[in-house]
C-alpha cells in the first residue's frame, strides 16, 4: 500500500492483516554528490514502488526518508530509531528500510528492524527494456529476502 489516503483508509480496515513496513533511506546533498543522490533517489524509488506492487495489501510503503548527508550517521541514525519506535507501535511487525547509502550498513546492529543496502545502478542512460529488467531481478531477490524473514517469525 502506498502513503496515499486511499491505501491508508484500507489499511486502517486491514491493520491486523498487514504487519510490513518499507522505509526507504535516501541521501541528499547538495554539493558534488547532488548527482549520485538524486542516482540513489530513482534507484531506490522504482525498487521501492516495484516491490509494494508485488506485496499490495500486505506492506506499507512509508514516504522516503530523506536525509542530510552532511549531518552525519550518529543524527541519523538517531532519527531513524524514532520511527522505528513509532512504526512498531503503530503494528508493524517487520520493517525494511532498503537505501543504496553504505554509511547505513553499520546502524544494523541498533536498529529492529532489517536494513537492506543496493548498491545503486545509474539508470539516467540505460534504455527503458534494460532498466525494466535491471529492476526486476532486484525485486525478485528483495521478495525472497522479505518472504524468507517473514518465515522466520511464524
């Protein structure tokens, strides 16, 4: 379900049926990495949209958390606690927060929920077919990922 207030709305109806959350960890900055971030941006974006197509109805899709770079990871890593907590609270029994920003990898460890890290494939010139594929061998892997840790919890 996306973060729209018609997925919303449905959600509320089928809270107990829908324990996933997918917050998506995307850098900005606005300096010589302006490009890679905005790289990152798209990447994790068709990921993100692509997966909540295959699981409709059973994850949310958060809004992506967008992130200063230049505050360092410790600001942000804090942050991201805090909705972690308000995520839990709110029902979610699985959390993925899926980036392309190494500087994550290391927050595993004081998080709940999974970090999932995809190195980002630049796709401002790959033609459409190409892209299209490229997306859909990540999300294979990502499903298999998420259903494998759904498993582990029954």
């Amino acid at each position: 379900m996306l973060w729209t207030a018609k997925d919303i709305e449905l959600y509320l109806q089928e809270q107990p049926y829908i324990d996933t959350a997918i917050l998506p960890l995307v850098p900005a900055s606005f300096g010589r990495e302006m490009k890679q971030s905005a790289s990152q941006y798209e990447w994790i974006r068709l990921l993100s949209t692509s997966l909540e197509n295959q699981f409709k109805g059973r994850l949310v899709l958060m809004p992506a958390y967008m992130y200063l770079q230049s505050l360092g990871p410790e600001m942000n890593r804090e942050v991201l606690q805090k909705w972690e907590s308000e995520m839990a609270a709110g029902g979610f029994r699985h959390i993925f927060y899926i980036t392309s920003d190494p500087v994550w990898q290391p927050c595993q460890t004081s998080l709940e929920g999974s970090i999932i890290w995809l190195p980002a494939i630049p796709l401002a010139h790959m033609e459409q077919k190409y892209r299209d594929t490229v997306v859909e061998e990540q999300v294979k892997q990502l499903i298999s990922l998420i259903v494998n840790q759904w498993q582990e919890t029954l």
